[in-house]
C-alpha cells in the first residue's frame, strides 16, 4: 500500500471534487467548480472573517484523516433549506439546529464519497460521526505530521471551502 | 394497506428526506435515531421495509441489522442500506449479513421511492379516501411540446384555472420537471422527433411516481395512426388540435377526478343557484348534467325549496341547452323545488322562437329571480 505522501496531488482535487459535485448536484441541484487556487496554502482568516458554519467528518483506516467544509451562513441556510423542503420562515422556526444537522449531512455525504473512493484505491476506512462548529475568524493549525490540502469551490455565487487533513493509518 | 417504513439514521435532515420521498404514497413512516431505538421500534412497529444507515452513536447499523437478522421474528423484515458508507469492503461486510438492496449516500428521492417500490407495493395517497379535489383547487400540469404557439395556445385558455400550466421542450427536460415537483397531469405531444412521446410515456410509466399520472396524448385531429398507438400503448386520452379549449378543460378535470360541481352549483342562502357559463357546449352540457341530481338532492336534504338557473352569462339556445334545461326542470319539479330563470334579452328572444320555451320566463338578474320566490 503506497503511503499518503506518494499518492499524487491530482488524486486528491479529483477525489474531492467529484465528492462535492456528486453531493450538491444530487442533493441540492446545483454544480460546484473548482476554484483554482494552491491547495497547500490555508484559508486566510480575513477569508472566513463572516459567521460560518463548519462541518467535520473523519475517516479512520489506512488513512486517518478529517474533512473541514466552511459554508458561509446564508449559503448554509439556503442549503438547508433546499434540503429539508423548508421555506426561510419555517427554517427560522426550526433554527440553527435543523441548519447544523443538514450541514453535518452534507459533510457527512461528501467525505463518504470521498473516502468511498479511497476504499476502492486500497485505502479502506470508516466514517465518525458528524461535528459542527459555528464561528468566525476560524483559522485551523494541523500537526505538523498531516498532509493538509485546501480547496475552494464555486457553487452558483457562494464559496465552499474543503480543508483536508490526512495521515497515514493503520 | 398502509405500509409502515421505519428509518433509522441519527440525521434529522435524512429523517425528513425520507418523511418527504413518501408523503405522496399511502406509506407511514416511523423515525428512529440509533440501532437501539430502531430495534425496539421494529419489535413493536413491525415495519414492512427498514432503511439502515450505519454509521450512527450508541449502536450501528451493522450491530443492529447483526441483531435483527439473528431475532426469528424480525429477521424476515426487508432492510435497505441508505448509508455514506458505500466502500465495496463496506458493502460485502453488509451484503453478508443479510440486507436486500443498498443505496449510498448522496441519492435522488425517485431512487429511494424506486427502491422500496420494488419491496412494497407502493400507491399513491390518492388512491386512499381523502378529501375530494376540487376544481378551484391548484394543480400542475406539465406540457411537453416542441411548438411554443401550442403551449401558448394552452396557456392563455386556461390562464382562468387555478391550474400552474408548465412547459417543457424535450423528454429530458419532463423527466426532471417530473423529479423536481409533484405532476397532476401531463400532455405530451406525440409528434415529438423519433416517436419520443411513446418512449417518454414508457419511462413515466415505470417510475413510482409517475406510475398513475394521468397523460394525454396532444396530437392532430387526422393523425388516426398516432391517435391509434397512443391509445393503444395507455395513454389516459387524446387532445386532438385544432384544441377546443374548454373539452380540453373538462377533459383535464376529468382525468385528475376533480370535483367541477362547485363551478355550475352553489347555494346562496336558502336558493340552489346553477350558473351556467358563456360557451355552453356539449361538453358542459354533459358536466353540468352528471352533477345535476345529486347537487338537487343535496339541496332539498339540506332544507332549500327554490332554484335559479341563472344563464345570463349563455350567448346562444341551442337544442342541447333546452333538452337540458327541461330535464332540469323535471328534476325540480319531481321533489317540489320551486324554480326560476335568470337570462339576458338575446336568450329570451331566442326562446320565443321555439315551442317548448316560448313560455318561459326570464328574470334579468337574481335578486329578481330571488324576489319572484316571495310571491310563492
């Protein structure tokens, strides 16, 4: 089984572009491009400076890891309520909680297909369970020992921002 | 029957997907948020169709379809995977346990319902008694026609339904307007290139949710062999063109059960009032006739003794509206509902021409119609 370091870069953006396309084209109806940006420098916190809503699924395996995705709050309040079939009034009742759980979804969807993919390379790995952070100004500092790569995605005039941040597992 | 479907998923979002994909069958479906949970609701429930996900706190899917499939009593309930987890190392693990189909997470509504449907015999809430739609009530109905001035053509002669009238170009484009929203009935032209209609309505045949969606072929009036396949494929009726605008309205209230009656009938304090419209054709006729009975009997239950035929909107007699009209009187007559006519000058000299309605008397508005009642 190669090692983290040796699987080419383009592995990754494919990967984790084809897992944000499949889910927010399946589920949302909507297509995402990749922006093109360096995918070893981190999100600029001044990037993130508005409330965000932050999704968190791991993988643990032949390659422990954890996927970050960052919705700017209104993108994940019409993402939520596209989801649910809820319209602006009936979400604001259900409140940030039916927000976070559909953000958690969708994270949760998206590093499936993602670490889905992985398996099928001979990567096996499972799933955790979905975590949300709400904040701004978030800025993330890995161990110095994890492959970290970063990605931006357009989807309609919103940005969606991947932080991956992998090791070798088992 | 109504079918019972247990979820188990810690999502509340995947939850509600699922509430939503089945809220238009006569399917109940009952949450849980862990294996615990989703095995204590199985014992009590006894769904006919378990959706699993796997990954989920306290007990996982795989501890819990392991428990399920090891209980001589649940384990014969169907279970379908709907889970993230959709490695082939997972799928085998779970594939050998015992599941009977799988679908991986992110994934379309029609698959879910596709799915099941193959499990249960999924029918549309219609099917069960509910309240009867009216004609005032809106509806969708999807056109599928190449030809913008069609479209148009339909658009503006029902533009006073309450009825969304929508349009699409190609069967592509129907089939996802048909994934998108609900369709009360769609109109497919049969002159579509490659005889794409008939392929189209194959396809709408085969999914759940279209399955029993009334389809009516639009086609020309001298086309006899596509009106021929049509009808012998299932299509649920023809709209030849030239469109006759308001056949085409009965046609389309006919086919999705609408209750018209609301339409021709009311009462308006202690009167029956049947207003009958502009274009009084046989079609009409026919509509109004079939509610007849029924609306007089409802009437007379309910304590009105008196009836206004108001025509004042009816631009011409012809023999099909006085046939109808004398019927009409018969029926009110027959259970001593005292009746008067409302109609405007052009009617009443027509009427002068006929022997039969020679002595009828007409009022020019319903307030008159209603004070003439006094005298009774």
């Amino acid at each position: 089984m190669p090692a983290i370091e040796d699987i080419p870069e383009t592995v990754f953006q494919d990967t984790v572009s084809r897992a944000v396309h499949r889910v927010f084209s399946t589920m949302l109806g909507r297509s995402a491009v990749l922006e093109p940006i360096d995918s070893l420098t981190p999100p600029d916190a001044t990037e993130l400076e508005h409330p965000h809503v932050v999704g968190t699924v791991g993988f643990i395996g032949s390659i422990n890891g954890l996927i970050y995705l960052y919705l700017a709050v209104p993108f994940a309040q019409e993402c939520a309520s596209h989801l649910l079939g809820m319209n602006t009034a009936q979400l604001a009742k259900a409140g940030d909680e039916a927000v976070n759980d559909a953000i958690g979804e969708i994270t949760n969807m998206t590093v499936g297909t993602f670490k889905n993919q992985l398996s099928d390379r001979g990567f096996p790995c499972r799933l955790t369970i979905p975590s949300i952070l709400r904040c701004s100004r978030i800025s993330i500092k890995p161990m110095s020992s994890a492959t970290r790569r970063i990605y931006r995605f357009k989807i309609g005039s919103h940005i969606l921002t991947a932080d991956l941040l992998m090791q070798t597992g088992e | 029957m109504r079918y019972k479907l247990l979820t188990v998923d810690d999502s509340k979002t995947v939850r509600i997907i699922v509430q939503k994909a089945f809220k238009l069958f006569d399917c109940e479906v009952i949450e849980a948020y862990n294996g615990v949970e989703g095995l204590a609701l199985a014992s009590k429930e006894s769904p006919d169709v378990i959706l699993l996900d796997v990954t989920m706190p306290v007990m996982d899917g795989i501890e819990m379809l392991t428990k399920l499939k090891s209980d001589p009593v649940l384990k014969s309930i169907p279970v379908v995977m709907l889970t993230a987890e959709g490695g082939k190392d997972s799928v085998v693990k779970v594939a050998k346990i015992g599941v009977r189909d799988f679908i991986v997470k992110p994934f379309k509504e029609d698959l879910l319902i596709q799915k099941v449907g193959r499990i249960i015999d999924l029918k549309p809430i219609t099917d069960t008694p509910t309240k009867v739609r009216s004609v005032f009530d809106p509806a969708t109905v999807l056109i599928v026609e190449d030809k913008p001035a069609i479209y148009a053509q339909i658009q503006d002669g029902l533009k006073h339904t309450p009825w969304d009238i929508q349009c699409v170009s190609t069967t592509g484009e129907a089939i996802d307007a048909c994934g998108r929203s609900t369709i009360d009935l769609m109109m497919i032209s049969l002159s579509l290139p490659d005889e794409a209609a008939f392929t189209l309505f194959r396809v709408l045949r085969a999914n759940l949710k279209t399955k029993y969606t009334p389809i009516f072929g639009l086609v020309v009036k001298t086309d006899a062999a596509a009106q021929q396949l049509a009808q012998q494929v299932g299509f649920t009726g023809l709209a030849t063109k030239p469109l006759d605008m308001s056949e085409l309205e009965a046609k389309i209230s006919r086919a999705m059960n609408l209750d018209t009656s609301e339409r021709y009938f009311r009462n308006d304090q202690d009167t029956l009032v049947m207003s009958l419209p502009e274009n009084c054709g046989l079609a009409v006729m026919n509509e109004v006739a079939t509610h007849l009975k029924s609306k007089i009997s409802e009437a007379v239950d309910s304590g009105i003794n008196k009836a206004v035929f108001d025509l004042h909107e009816v631009r011409r007699l012809d023999m099909n509206l006085i046939k109808f009209l004398l019927s009409a009187m018969q029926s009110c007559r027959e259970v001593s509902l005292h009746f008067s006519l409302v109609g405007s000058g052009a009617i009443v000299t027509e009427c002068r021409a006929y022997e039969d309605t020679r002595s009828w008397h007409f009022y020019e508005t319903l307030e008159e119609a209603r004070a003439s009642f006094l005298n009774i």
